[in-house]
C-alpha cells in the first residue's frame, strides 16, 4: 500500500515490522547507542559547592571517577537503563592515556566556547537499532591534548578556532579509519562489528580494546547487589547482573581479556584510600602505563579484549564480538556475518522506501546521514533532581548551598528515559525546544518515539506543578519558546501520513496537558496582564543587544516582539489541535473557542505594541518606569518570528462546529478591528481554507521584503538570524548611561555576553528558517499562487509562497550538497573534507552556518535541529505531488 508523501510501505519493511510489533513489546528498543558522548562536565555529575560543572568533573577526571548517573564511549551500545554497556577503546601507542571518550575543550577553554576535537561521523542506521554504524578518525601521531588546550587558549575572539585537522596529524593519511557497527540477532543479542583501516603510507600499530562494562549503581547505597563478569573457560566472558538475566560476551580472536572494576580511583583523584587496586582507570594503568597489577585476567565489573594490531598500508582488519543470552545456543559466530548482511540490506530496504520519490543521490546521502545522527544521539537521561540534591547515603554529603543553587526548585524532577538530544558530546541533555523540533524529524521514520519525546516533558516527572516545561539541565527553570503546541499538531499530521490512521488519544493527552502550560506562560510571562509577553532570551540568548533574561535595569520592563508571537502562535496551534477533537468530541469545541478568543487578544496588543508601520517591522519595546516606550530598531530574527503565528482551517471543518463559527462572526460583527488587523478568517481562500494569523498582505508583505532582501537577512544558504546591513555600521542604542551595540557577525562571535558558545550575531540557524518555511507554506495554503512577492528584493522578479519557501529550502538542503563546483559549502575551505576520498561523503551538521559562505559553526554534531535538513528533502522531493 502506498502511503502518503511518497512513502510507499514503509511499514511493510521488515524494520518497519519491528517498529509495528514495538507498541505492544518494546524488547527490539531495548538496546541502542544509549550512552552519551559526554558525561563528564554534565550537571549531572556536579556535586561541587559552586556549581562549576566543567570543573567539577574534567576529562582529566572521567577515565578514573565512577559516574553516578550515565555512562559515555566512543560508539557505545547498551540497554535502556545501561546495566550493560559496550564501546571502544583504542591506543595507538603514543597517547599518554587510553582513547575511552570523546575529547574536547570546556567553555572556558575555547576561544569561541565548548568543542569537541575529534573527528567522528554517523553513518547509518535504524529506529529499532537493530543496525547501527559510525565512524571514528584516529591519528596515529599522539593526540594532541595540550596543544589543542594552549594554541585555542592563545586565540582570541577574533581567530577561527583551532582544529583537530589543523594540527597536521592526518596529513598523507596518517590515520586509522575505525568502523564501530552494531546489528541485532534478535532483541537481546549484539553483534559488534569492529573494523580498522590505515589509511597511511607506512605500517602502524594500533591496539584495539572493546569494553564491556556495568554502569555503577552500588556504590551510592550501601546494601546494592553488585554485577560481575567472569572469564570462562573459553575465553569469554560470563555476565552476572541483578536486574538483567544472564549473558556472555565473546571476543573472538582476542589476546588477552582484562578486568578491572568501574570505581573511582580515589587515589589518584583525592590522594584517598589506598594505591593498588582495581579501579576504572584499571586497563588504561595496564596497557599504556605498563602496571601489571592494575588489571586482571579473573572477574570485575569492567572487561577488555585486547587486540595487538600491526597494519601495512591500507590494510583493514575486522574484529567480531558478541553480547548474547547465556542460553543461546549455537557457536557465537557461525551466524555472525550472515546476521550483519541482512540486518544491512534491511536498512536498504527501509530507506530505500523512505527514499523512494528522492532522485537525487546527494540529497539521499545528506539525508540519510542526518537520520543517522538523530538514531545515535538517543541517549538515556537519568537525572532524579530530589536525590541529587540530598547527595547519596554511602557518599560525602553535598554542600548545604545546593539546596540553594541551580535546579533547587525542581525537586519534582525525575526523568531514567531515553531522549534525543540536540549534540550527543556539546548538549548531552535535553532542551525543550530543541527536543520539540527533534521530535517532528523523527517522525518521519519514528512517528511512536516522535510522540513519546512530546509526552515526556508534560508528564508529571519532568513538568513543573505549576505548569513550567523544564528548559535544560543548566537551569530548568529558564524559558524556552513554547512549540510543544506546534510540534504536538505537526507529529500528528506525519504520524496521519504515514500510517493512515490519526492518532487522537496522544492528541487529547497532550493538549489536556498543554492547556495548562500556556497558562502558566499567560500567568508568568505577561507581567502587566497587557497580552504582551517576555520569556528571557528564548533561544535567541547573543541575538540581542543585552541580555533579555536579565532585567533591563532603571525599573524598566522588555517587552518582546518574539515572546509575544511564541504565544499568538501557541494559541493558534492549541486551537487547532481543539478543532481536530472536536470534529470527533464536541466538548473540546469549547476550548477552540478559548483558544481563537486568546489569539485574538495577543493580536491586538501586538499591533499595537511591538509594531512598527514606518519600518514594516517588529521590535522589542522598553516600557520606562515613567510610561515612555523606547523601541529597539535593531533588525534581527526577533522581528521575523510572527510571521510563525498562522494557521489555515478548512471551511468544511468550520461547517461542523456551528458555536465556533458563531463565535467567530461575533467578532467579525462586533469588533471590526480585529478583523482589520490580523487576518481574513471570514473570506474563505484558495481551496475553501480559513486563515489566522497576526499579518494580512500589507505586514507579510512588509517583513518579507526584509527578510528576501540579501543586503538584509537573505544568503545564498538561508536566512541570517541578524540583518546583513549591521556589518559596516552596527546597530548602537543608548541605554541606562550605555551605548549598547549589535554587529553583524557572520560566524563565530566576538562576544562572550552570554556565553562562549553562543555564535548567534549573524549565522543561518535552521530551526526558525525551517518554522518560517513552514509558515510560508501556511500562508500560501490561503493565498494560492496569485499572491506574488518579490524575491530576492529588488530582483524585479516575483513567486508564490510556495515557491519562495522552496527555494529557501533548496538554500538550506544545499549547505550540505555538493555544488557546481564540487565541494559542500558546509566545509568551507578545509580542503581535506572537500577532496579527501575518505572524508567528502562524510557529513556533519552543525549548530548554524556562516552567514555569507554557508560554512559550518558552533557544535559539529548538532543533529538535533540541524537534522531538519532530513524533512525539508522529504517535502522538496514530494513536491510534484503537491496540489
């Protein structure tokens, strides 16, 4: 059966089969990359008295301190609750210390914040898990650790950021290509694939060791029941775990196993307990620093199989290991390869379905790449706020200032789940926001775990009980900008696609559960009870002149233009989520009109608070303590963001709720203003549609004159997030005794205002470019083809909605295709990653992109909202099916 969007049977695969049999029995999601790249540095394992997470816990720190509430490896695969968890270790016998994790600087290390150095790419893989494979560079010089650390300490703000590739290490190829891939026998059975390639011109040795290990949960709580793995006879390794049955695990070909225990090494840490030991730190002390009795051949909780490799030129090795039931039955590798070539052409078979109407083999690989990214960077997040706040009974107790310091107020908070986050090493934890987005990517091929990912944040274990959605882990209690409503209708919509059959139950819990969010905004962000609200920096944190989660000083108040189009279109969606129940349940008609009724309110006060007519544009507003309003004329992503509250609604569906359609013509009768100023709901449009939405022509018309004009926020690769115009004459506005300043800052910023890793003055971000697409497309449901806009300005030419969104969809989908030219603007001139042969088809995803070249900036393997790029291939490809 062919489904919509050109997704035929994707169901009828046979990962498509695993996912229909995973909503009555999880067992295939049981098992995933669920380790994070990153645990260290995480707030989670902060238990200093100042709150310095980057400090508390350093990489320095990691290979000898027992985390307390994850794990990380490089390509590692555990169960969802990391009883068990497998990744690779590597040394090339230079290093000063064993390759177990991602390396990277801290924020206050980096010239320009937070960076992982390391080269790591995600390749493949499914929703189930069932095949996953990534990609690690290795050099065969010594990492260089200290080099990285001073030359990015010397740079300043003005200097690009200095590389892993800038150190020469891989040039002529002196380096190992490392394959980590993982296929699933049945639901409880890993296969673990490891393949090395030196990519040099001479011989190299390099020893391999595959990890297996038991996450730490005895030693918090005296009386825990402690794991153990065991050598058998055989040569594998039995695993003993209370809470899971048991396994073994088997390295064929290995030179030798070694154990140790994952424990602190508090010795080396804290110059406590005693010298000798087995410690986590156990096989590092081992193999690089020759202890013989830091490891052993016997039992831990910690396991190696050690393979002594020596490779000629070009030469590829391939090791197999198998983490399977002890009742299996059957030699462990007889299957082995057979098992891998199915799960492979399984995932042929997936995307080949997904990709079916998808021409283009570069917007093939793009996408698959950045699904790939989402798969791998599904971690589990366990964070119980309450216990680490109290501190653990068989540790030192926690300062008494934690009780008063960050996430004090969110106790509640209890989450032991697997989420997606935005850049599994530079944002190992969940943001709402970005989790909202991620969710409407993953529901192109996972529309169960898109809808679970939604539920998540307003279940009663993360939502505050006053309503607040939890922002991040560095402070739960900051506001994002509320699209729950939003990515809740648009993971309903492609779920719809997808399977047929519209999912109403998920739609009814979460918008019971959203009304009572937006109140919580209506209650807590709008201070004067005005319909005009703030939020804080929303996202936007260094797109402003100050810092907008601050107060502005001199007793007065921000109002913002950004804030206040959030909740015009929070309003809209959650009215349309209504309308969508109550063609099914009257009783929700009700709240469709609540809902039209709020939208309204928020689009009187926005036309005339935050507007400005002479300027066609919306600005953030100082209201002075004396009643004087002082726009901020300063053109940024701030004023574009209302043209995101619309929404379309089928006349017929009006047809069938007779109190709404009464209601609303109350309006039109009896406040013709409003009718004025925001919308033609009573002038049915192109294919009898209904539009909301705080712009008529004149304003849309208005700010996209702005927005399309490439002196202003039009690039060859998207919309800038500040106009271009600030680049020779930045932005200057006076304020409390101060002269406050925005330029226009293409790529890294020269601003540490909000931290050092918030490159925001000037970069194409896809998250906003891909929501105003999708606005435009809104709008030209309305509209239809005979509403023309210049684009770009001043070309003289004129297209439809649709066609400027796409041709705003083909800008960002080609950051990562390759050009005319040959090369993928998304690497600007780093010549190895535009002609090496083993780098060219490898893709990254960034946090956001140079203005004007499109290159890629901020963190690396930002699949979270950058992954984007995955649905708008989808719809470009879909497009000759459109009416």
């Amino acid at each position: 059966m062919t489904k919509p969007n050109g997704v035929p049977g994707l169901f009828e695969t046979a990962e498509g089969q695993r996912l229909v049999q995973a909503r009555t029995d999880p067992a295939w999601r049981r098992w995933g990359p669920y380790l994070s790249d990153r645990q260290w540095g995480t707030v989670r394992e902060d238990y200093s008295a100042d709150g310095e997470a980057w400090d508390a816990l350093p990489h320095d720190h990691a290979r000898s301190r027992a985390y307390r509430w994850g794990e990380d490896g490089i390509g590692g695969f555990g169960d969802r609750h990391l009883n068990w968890c497998l990744a690779l270790a590597l040394w090339n016998g230079r290093d000063p210390i064993l390759k177990e994790r991602l390396f990277g600087l801290t924020n206050a290390e980096g010239n320009h914040g937070e960076d992982v150095k390391e080269l790591y790419y995600y390749l493949d893989g499914v929703p189930t898990h069932a095949f996953m494979r990534m990609l690690y560079k290795y050099p065969q010089g010594a990492f260089p650790y200290q080099r990285l650390v001073e030359e990015n300490g010397r740079r300043g703000l003005d200097d690009p950021e200095f590389e892993l590739l800038d150190t020469g290490l891989f040039d002529e190829g002196r380096y190992f290509d490392v394959e980590i891939a993982y296929a699933k026998a049945g639901p409880d059975d890993v296969l673990m694939r490891v393949t090395v390639t030196n990519r040099g011109p001479e011989p190299a040795d390099l020893t391999l060791l595959p990890q297996l290990w038991a996450r730490n949960l005895w030693s918090w709580k005296a009386g825990t029941e402690k794991p153990e793995l065991s050598a058998g006879s055989d040569g594998s390794v039995w695993a003993r775990h209370p809470s899971v049955a048991p396994m073994r695990f088997f390295a064929e070909g290995a030179d030798e196993l070694l154990f140790t225990e994952n424990e602190t090494n508090t010795h080396r840490l804290f110059g406590s307990g005693p010298e000798a030991g087995f410690y986590k730190d156990g096989i590092d002390r081992r193999v690089v620093q020759g202890e013989a009795g830091a490891a052993n051949h016997l039992s831990g909780t910690k396991c190696a199989a050690r393979y002594d490799l020596h490779l000629g030129p070009g030469e590829c090795r391939t090791l197999r290991l198998r983490l399977r039931p002890e009742t299996s039955p059957g030699e462990p590798f007889a299957d082995f390869d057979a098992v891998f070539a199915t799960r492979a052409d399984e995932t042929d078979a997936f995307y080949g379905a997904l990709q079916a109407s998808i021409a283009d083999p570069e917007m093939r690989l793009v996408q698959r790449q950045a699904l790939a990214g989402m798969l791998w960077s599904k971690q589990l997040y366990h964070y119980d706020v309450r216990e680490w706040l109290a501190g653990d009974p068989a540790q030192p107790a926690p300062s008494p200032a934690r009780r008063h310091g960050r996430n004090a107020d969110w106790a509640h908070l209890r989450a032991n789940d697997i989420i997606s986050m935005p850049d599994a090493w530079e944002y190992p934890w969940f943001a709402s926001w970005d989790l909202a987005l991620q969710a409407i990517v993953f529901a192109l091929i996972d529309p169960d775990f898109a809808k679970n990912q939604l539920l998540l944040l307003v279940d009663e274990a993360y939502a505050h009980p006053n309503a607040a959605l939890p922002a991040y882990e560095w402070g739960f209690g900051d506001a994002n900008p509320p699209i729950h409503g939003l990515a809740a209708w648009r993971v309903f919509e492609l779920d719809r696609a997808l399977t047929g059959t519209p999912d109403h139950v998920f739609l009814k819990r979460i918008f019971n559960k959203l009304t009572l969010n937006f109140t919580w905004w209506v209650n807590r962000k709008d201070s004067a009870d005005r319909n005009l609200f703030q939020g804080g920096f929303l996202g936007l944190d260094n797109i402003g002149i100050f810092d907008r989660s601050k107060p502005v000083g001199d007793g007065a108040t921000l109002t913002q233009s950004d804030a206040t189009a959030w909740m015009a279109a929070y309003a809209l969606n959650l009215m349309r989520i209504a309308i969508e129940l109550a063609l099914q349940d009257p009783t929700y008609e009700d709240m469709a009109e609540k809902f039209f009724e709020h939208f309204l309110l928020i689009a009187a006060a926005t036309g005339d608070g935050v507007w400005d007519e002479a300027d066609g544009f919306f600005y953030d507003v100082i209201e002075t303590r004396d009643g004087n309003r002082l726009p901020i004329r300063v053109r940024t992503m701030v004023g574009l963001i209302p043209i995101l509250a619309v929404t379309t609604i089928s006349a017929h569906d009006l047809d069938k709720l007779p109190a709404l359609r009464k209601r609303m013509r109350f309006f039109l009768e009896n406040r013709p203003d409003l009718s004025a100023l925001v919308s033609r709901w009573a002038v049915p449009g192109e294919g009898l549609t209904v539009l909301l939405s705080l712009l008529r022509g004149h304003r849309l018309k208005a700010l996209l004159h702005r927005a399309l004009d490439p002196a202003e926020f039009l690039s060859e690769h998207g919309l800038r997030a500040v106009s271009r115009s600030y680049a020779d004459q930045p932005f200057c506005f006076p304020w409390d005794g101060r002269d406050l300043g925005l330029a226009y800052e293409p790529a890294e910023s020269r601003s540490r205002l909000f931290g050092g890793n918030s490159n925001w003055r000037g970069p194409v971000w896809m998250p906003v470019n891909y929501l105003l697409i999708a606005a435009l497309n809104q709008f030209f449901a309305y509209y239809g083809p005979d509403f023309r806009v210049e684009a770009p300005t001043g070309s003289g030419r004129t297209y439809s909605l649709r066609e400027i969104a796409d041709s705003l969809s083909r800008r960002l989908i080609g950051l990562s295709t390759r050009g005319p030219d040959g090369h993928r603007p998304v690497y600007g001139d780093s010549r190895i990653e535009q002609e090496d042969p083993h780098f060219r088809d490898l893709m990254l995803f960034y946090e956001y992109y140079h203005g004007d070249t499109g290159r890629g900036v901020g963190a690396s393997h930002q699949t979270g909202w950058s992954g984007l790029v995955a649905l708008l291939i989808q719809e470009i490809a879909t497009a000759e099916d459109r009416p």
